[in-house]
C-alpha cells in the first residue's frame, strides 16, 4: 500500500519495518551481484499479474549497518544510491508495466551488513501526495567473486539520510506525462563505486 509521510521513520523501509528485522533473515550477496525486488500485492488488488502501474522512478540506496548485526539496524544511518530508474523517453517510465527492478551491487561497495532499500514513487504534484512503495532487505555483502577490485567508500556527497521530502512539477503528473527526462531524481548523485 502507498506510503505519503516523508517525515516519519517508515519512509526508510516501509510500514513497521524497524519492528520486524530481528526476526528477518540477511541475504549473502557479492559486490558485483545483479540483484532485485519484485511486485508484492495488497489484499485489495488481483492475484495476476504484479506490475508497476503507478507512473514514476524506481531508486535503490545501500545503507551500512552501524549495528553489530543488521537486524538490530534500524537505517538511521547514511545512505547512498546505487540505482536508477527513470523515464525512458519524454512519455514513459521504464518502471512502468514492470515486475520489479534488478540492479547490480556495485564492484567496489565495501564488505558489511547493509539494508538494502528499493523504492518507487508515484509522482504527483500536490506536495504530500506522492506515494512511495518502499520495503528494504537485509543483506552481507562479500568482496566480488573475481576479488580484482578494491572496496571504496562513498564519500559525503553521496550520502542522504531518511526521512525527507520531493516534489515534482505539475506536467510531470498530468496524463499522459510530457517532459519526463527533465526530471531530476530526488537524492544524491547515483554512486557507481
């Protein structure tokens, strides 16, 4: 279900996140992976099929876990962008009709426990109105299986931290949308390693 208050805590990882992640398993994953999420359904919606239908970016941010373990991590922490995915042209969001989004770990992310967070926003032009589908994972990332390169941190510009806030221009919500490549994702700069 949508979420719209960029002020709470939820919007790092979704509804009641920080309650559940003791009781949730950490996914081993190497720098370098290609990695996903993929559609989940309310209870209002039909069982087939899970697709994106809400016109918007898709973004995906790694946050390292200042925790020992990141199940006690609750992603108070700094984040930053590993993925972004955008409009395909003036008319249409690549989200758009998608079961999901892959993306790859970057080589060069340094080994630890992370959340990893993938979000997709329904833009829409009244400030407060934006939705945002949100849920994260908790993941170890392992040096890359080919060990050729060296983990980098990011540094501060690509840093963010949640929560906090987004509009978009009017056009950009309109149907049917104009001049989606002008949009400018919300966030830092996208970190590539």
């Amino acid at each position: 279900m949508p979420f719209y208050d960029i002020y709470s805590e939820d919007v790092r990882c979704g509804r009641g996140a920080s309650k559940s992640g003791e009781e949730t398993k950490t996914a081993e994953v190497f720098a370098g992976d290609e990695v996903g999420f993929v559609v989940g359904r309310s209870a209002m919606e039909p069982l087939e099929p899970h697709l994106i239908y809400h016109n918007g970016p898709g973004q995906v941010y790694l946050s390292q876990s200042t925790a020992a373990d990141v199940r006690e991590y609750e992603g108070d922490g700094n984040w930053f962008k590993i993925s972004y995915h955008g409009p395909t042209n003036d008319s249409w969001w690549s989200t758009r009709d998608q079961t999901g989004m892959n993306f790859t770990i970057p080589d060069s992310t340094p080994p630890g426990q992370y959340l990893l967070r993938v979000e997709h926003l329904y833009v829409r032009y009244p400030i407060g109105t934006t939705q945002f589908y949100i849920a994260c994972a908790q993941i170890n990332v392992r040096p890359p299986r080919n060990g050729t390169v060296g983990a980098k941190t990011p540094s501060p510009e690509y840093m963010v931290r949640f929560p906090g806030g987004l509009a978009v221009p009017e056009y950009m919500y309109e149907w049917p949308n104009t001049r989606l490549t002008e949009y400018k994702p919300p966030g830092p700069a996208l970190w590539t390693g």
